[in-house]
C-alpha cells in the first residue's frame, strides 16, 4: 500500500502521481503481508516554478536619477542569472538596480535546473514621483527695442511653495511673473521648497522684426490754388501689419489709407 501526502495529489492512483505543483511529497510504502506492516517513507521535493516580481522605489525627481529595482525570486534552482536590458544606470548582469532615472526596463532571469535552465522575462517601470512643469502665457514686445514684453508662469505637479530664479544677461528677478521685458531669451529655474526638485524652462518674448518706417513714394501736386486733388503716397515697413493710419493736414481728409 501506498501513502501520498502534498499539494496535488490523487489518492485513487497509488502508484503514480502526475502533473504536480512544486512542493515537498512524502510517499510511505507499507508492506500489506506480512502482520509487521513494515513501511518505508520517502521525502520527494519537486522544484517550484522560477517567479519573479519587483519592488519599485520611483525616482523622485528628473534628473535625479535614484530609481531603485529590487528583484524577488522564488522557485526554480538557484543559483539565478540575471541579465538586464541595456538601459540607462543599468548593470546589465547585476540582480538588484539602483541610481536609475525613470522609464522602463527589462530583465531575463534563468535558473540553474538540471538539463537548461528556465528563463523568465519581467518588465518594471519606475515612474517619476515628482514630475514639475512649467507653463507659459508670453505678451511679446509691440514696438521694435521696446521693452513692455511679460512672462506669466504656472508650475505643475510641485507643491505650491516655490523659489524663483529668472536670468537673462545682467538682468535678473525672482518673481513668479515678470513684466517690463525687452526681446530675448530668458531662463527660469523653479525650485520646489518641499519636495526639492528643480525645472529650467527658457521663453523667448518676441519683437517685431524691424522697426517702423514711413518712406513717400510719391506726391502729387494741385493744379490749381484751392484745388483738393492732390495726393501723398506712403510705403511702410517694418512693426507688425495690419497698420492703422491717421492722417492730419489742411482740408478734409477723405477716407486715408496709405
């Protein structure tokens, strides 16, 4: 007579048992002839199956580059061989991951099993905690080498408690906004004061391309004294078009253009 005891077994097959979970199975033989019923006891351990799975520490800020991927093997025959995707901050061949900006990243885990190990693939992602961004409304300059231009900042994903650094050449503030600004490029570093991530932005506050100019393309004279057919023709450049016109002068002027 046969004794089964483990996960899976059928007790109506004494003799063989298939298609078994990993486990540890005691099979005890007990001899039915004789009065002793003498007995014999084996411990059989079947190989569980090679599982992965990740613990994720997400990086905290961009660019800080401290994601960390911890592996939990169980299963399989150790000793395991792991083997990573190449990837930013990764070591290919090392079990655990650490100093890892975030994104996505895979590894192959194969065990030591007699006859080939089993390989299993993983993906982990590690997301950024803390993801600041910065969104602008500009107002450009209206006149050539004026300097009414302003920068109008929100910050995302922080906090809400921020220090502001704005540079451009000698100039320099550390507003949120800015206002009274000539044409150019100016950068701003935005640092959260809580969770002490830091975001650069550069925004460019636009002029017309060449200031305005009025040149006369011709004129034409009255005939006669007291006449009103004479005429002035104008050509404008530069500013920003459409342009608005406003003529003075003796007379009355009818409907002036250019």
């Amino acid at each position: 007579m046969f004794v089964w005891d483990g996960p899976g077994v059928d007790a109506s097959k004494p003799m063989l048992q298939s298609d078994l979970p990993g486990g540890t199975y005691t099979i005890t033989m007990v001899d039915m002839g004789t009065s002793a019923r003498c007995s014999y006891t084996q411990i059989v351990e079947l190989t569980r199956p090679l599982e992965l799975s990740a613990a994720v520490q997400p990086e905290s800020c961009s660019g800080s580059n401290n994601g960390v991927i911890t592996l939990d093997v169980t299963g399989g025959t150790a000793p395991y061989n792991f083997v990573w995707d190449v990837a930013p901050g990764i070591v290919v061949d090392d079990r655990n991951q650490a100093a890892l900006p975030a994104g996505t990243y895979n590894v192959t885990v194969t065990d030591s099993r007699a006859g080939g190990g089993c390989p299993v693939p993983l993906e982990v992602i590690v997301p950024l905690q803390y993801d600041l961004e910065l969104q602008a409304a500009i107002d450009d300059v209206e006149c050539f080498g004026g300097s009414n231009g302003a920068i109008y900042v929100t910050v995302l994903n922080g906090s809400g408690d921020y220090t502001y650094q704005w540079t451009k050449g000698a100039f320099s503030a550390i507003t949120e906004d800015i206002e009274g600004l000539e044409a150019g490029d100016y950068v701003l570093q935005v640092t959260d004061n809580v969770f002490g991530c830091t975001v650069t932005g550069v925004f460019t506050v636009e002029q017309p391309a060449a200031p305005m100019a009025i040149s006369v393309v011709g004129v034409t004279d009255n005939d006669c004294f007291g006449d009103t057919d004479g005429a002035i023709d104008i050509n404008v450049t530069g500013g920003t078009a459409p342009y608005t016109y406003q003529w003075t002068g003796p007379g009355n002027l009818l409907a002036p253009t250019d």
